[in-house]
C-alpha cells in the first residue's frame, strides 16, 4: 500500500509538470489574442508567468555575516555562495529570514545584505528568494520594490507579529498590499506560526489568492501541522510551489507532496538532503529515511543543549570555516563548550560533510 501511494504522488508530480507545459502552451495562444487586442499589461504578465521556473529542490536559509561587533560583513558573503554551491551543493538560497537574523536588522542592512547576495550569487546560485516581511507594511513594501530593482528572483513575506492578522482574509489583504509593490517578482508566503504566533490555516489562506495577488507562487510551510500541508495541494495552481521548511521532518514532506525544502541545515548537511531528496525520486525509501534519521538524530542532541540560531550559525562557523560572527542580540553567542560538543556530534553522524 506504501509503494501505491509513492507511485501516485510520482504520478501527481508529472500530472503537475504535464499541466504547466499545456499552460505554457495555452496561454501563449491565448497572450498573442489578448495582445493583438491591445491588453499589452495583462500579455506581459501572463507570459512572465508562463516562462517561470518552479522553485524545487533544496533551498539553504542563509545566516548573516556579521563582524565580532555586531556590524554586517558583506566581505563573507562571496566566499559563503562558493561554499554552498561547491562543498553542499546547493544553488538556491532564501536570504534575510529567520535564520539571517532579519527582524534583528535595520531596512538598510537587508537592502545592503540582498544586494550584495544577489550580485555575488549571480552565475552561481540558481535562485534568490530575499525575504521582506516586516512589522511595518511600509518597510515591507520598500524591501519588495528594492527586491526588484536589484533583480532577485523571487521574494517571501512572514506575517507581521505583533499586530497579527486575524483570519485568513486579513492575512491575505496585508499579504496583497505587500505585493502590490513588486507586481511583477514572484511572491511566497512564509509561514512560520512558532515565531510569528499566526496559526492561519495555510488552506484557507490560498482559497482565491491568486485573484488578488496574480504573482503568488507558493508557500515556504515552517509549521509542523502536515495534515493543512497536505490539504494545501487540492488548491495547488500548475505554477505554484509548496516547500516544506522543517527540516527534521523533510521527508514527511516529500511524501505529502512538497517540490522541496527550505531550511537552516541545509547550509552544512545540503549534500546528505541532496542525497535523499535523490533517493526518494528513485523510490529507495530505506535509504532517504536513514539519511533523515540522522539529522534527526543530531538536532535531537542539539536541542537538548540549547539549539536556538546562536547555536546554529556558530555550528556552520566550526563546520564551513567561514567567519560569520556572533549573533546580534537579544540573541546570545554559542558557549565554546556547547559549540563543541555540538560539533562532534555532528561529526560523528556526518563525517563526510
């Protein structure tokens, strides 16, 4: 029965990449009408829609470099893109999130930090997801319409958390006006309810949002709630993405249906999530739920000893070599001795990384 079911979310997954190649042809015929009928704004923006990629596969949640005072050092950002793509294997990153510290940080510094990511992942990295959500809707939109000017692949936004949006509709309306800055750069909702304290139902949420906001693309789902995750896919579009961001349960995801993963770890353990995400295409469950046992094993012994994004930046610190400084605060530096201990038994479990 378990085979079956892998067989049909295979099955699903061509159904999907089959719908978006019928699409692309569709509106093609359709776009060259609506142009020869002067509606050039809605000719353009289908088209872009039609010649994007799907964002899949592994997506590395960056940390921000910072100096041992606390200030942004942008200097690490180039050799930090090499080490992603050449030592994990990762070539698409979502930048100025939670684990890049980015309610810590001033507008200035993520527009700072987004440029320089996008200039230095250029030729390297395959997509940049900068992330723009705020307290403020004002900040936000300044950050999404910088997004685009600095031509980043794609943007995300995290729901405000200290005046918190209600229910989906309110959610929805605050995520539109985010969006009406940056029309045309393809949009995703992050939705993290253990940081933001939102628990909106992410299925009630899609229900008619791409009528409001025609340049949604998905949804980075940080929650741990997988039966909204899988009731999320009868409202999939051909060209949306659902991206599972709990690391430790990656692969639960991938079953439900998930076109990939964006997390925190994959900026060390990238090239074991890459060979599972591998052995799951292939159909080697064995295997892909070793690998993930492992990491749960190792963040299972973490938490334990305090696994907060202190900890986390200063474990990719011992791991990549790079020099990412501590965290800003209210967060606090990693002890030397729980950064050590953590650190072995990371090595013990993932020698080869």
């Amino acid at each position: 029965m378990f085979i079956v079911f892998i067989n049909y979310i295979s099955h699903e997954a061509l159904r999907r990449h089959l719908t978006l190649s019928c699409l692309n042809i569709r509106v093609t015929q359709d776009c060259a009408q609506d142009a020869q009928k002067g509606n050039h704004e809605q000719f353009m923006a289908i088209m872009a829609s039609s010649s994007e990629k799907l964002l899949t596969g592994l997506v590395a949640a960056t940390f921000t470099p910072l100096t041992e005072e606390g200030e942004i050092n942008i200097k690490e950002i180039g050799p930090y893109v090499d080490y992603l793509a050449e030592r994990q294997g990762v070539t698409k990153i979502f930048v100025n999130g939670t684990t890049g510290e980015s309610m810590s940080l001033t507008v200035a510094e993520r527009k700072l930090l987004a440029e320089e990511w996008c200039k230095k992942a250029k030729g390297k990295m395959d997509h940049v997801v900068v992330h723009v959500g705020c307290m403020s809707l004002k900040d936000s939109q300044d950050l999404a319409l910088h997004a685009a000017q600095i031509k980043a692949d794609s943007i995300a936004v995290i729901s405000p958390s200290f005046f918190k949006p209600n229910n989906a509709h309110d959610l929805r309306s605050y995520l539109k006006a985010v969006a009406s800055a940056a029309p045309n750069l393809p949009f995703y909702y992050y939705h993290i309810p253990s940081i933001t304290g939102v628990n909106v139902l992410v299925r009630d949420l899609l229900v008619g949002i791409e009528e409001q906001i025609p340049s949604f693309r998905g949804v980075k789902f940080s929650g741990i709630d997988l039966m909204d995750f899988g009731l999320c896919f009868s409202l999939m579009k051909p060209n949306w993405s659902l991206l599972y961001g709990v690391d430790e349960q990656m692969l639960s995801g991938l079953v439900l249906g998930a076109d990939g993963a964006v997390g925190s770890t994959y900026n060390y353990v990238g090239y074991q999530f890459n060979k599972l995400l591998s052995a799951f295409e292939k159909g080697e469950l064995v295997e892909a739920r070793t690998i993930q046992f492992k990491l749960q094993d190792f963040l299972g012994s973490a938490m334990k000893l305090g696994f907060d994004v202190g900890v986390n930046k200063q474990l990719m610190v011992e791991v990549s070599g790079l020099s990412l400084g501590p965290p800003r605060l209210p967060l606090m530096p990693c002890h030397p001795d729980v950064a050590a201990s953590i650190k072995q038994k990371y090595k013990s479990i993932f020698p080869q990384c």
